[in-house]
C-alpha cells in the first residue's frame, strides 16, 4: 500500500495520508476478521485512526466514500462563499448606517465595495 508521504520543501515530514480505496481495503480486512491491533501495526496506523474510518466509512464502498469526499469538499467551499457574502453584507450595512455627506458619496462607498477583488 503505497501512502502519499515523504519530506517537504522545509524537512518537515508530510502526513501520511490514505486515500478511499487503501482506507475501505484496511475495514474490508477488518471486516473479515482481522485484529485491530495487526492492522494498525501492518499499516503504520492507530488503532483510534481504524475506529475513526469505521466511524466515517463504514460498510460504504469505494465509490460512496468518493462521493463523500467530493460532498465535503463542495460544502467547504460552499461555507467559505457564504462566509465572504455575510461579511460584504456586513460592511455594506455599517457603511450605510453611517451618516454621511450625500448619496454621491454612499454611491462611490457601494462601488467601492462591491469591486470584485
């Protein structure tokens, strides 16, 4: 089982990471009736780490636990968008409670602020 790892441009050791298919092979074995302790041993894992998969990835196969990932991966950047539509709403409505000198000015300040960045 080849894992996405080894050292990085500053010596630092990157996380191992597993990938969907070696992560629902390891519960397959599981499954199957292998020990928790041999296969974290077997893998360079903890057993807490097979729990956790269990947890989140048991008994789906590799193309739901694809499809999960994709899921989470559109929701994260769901949350970030509304998260910056929030904020501009934000700043657009403590800008306009402020008084200011006319509408030319509030106009410019509303430009100002809904220019894509």
């Amino acid at each position: 089982m080849e894992l996405e790892s080894g050292p990085q441009k500053d010596g630092q050791m990157k996380r191992a990471r597993f990938s969907e298919d070696q992560i629902i092979a390891v519960l397959k074995e599981h499954e199957a009736g292998a020990k928790t302790a041999d296969l974290a041993r077997k893998h360079g894992i903890s057993e807490a780490t097979i729990y956790n998969w269990k947890a989140k990835f048991g008994g789906m196969d590799v193309s739901e636990a694809k499809r999960l990932k994709a899921l989470e991966e559109e929701n994260a950047k769901l949350k970030k968008l509304l998260a910056e539509q929030m904020l501009d709403a934000a700043a657009l409505r403590e800008l306009l409670s402020k008084k200011m000198v006319g509408p030319a000015a509030k106009r410019a300040a509303v430009a100002h602020l809904c220019r894509p960045s």
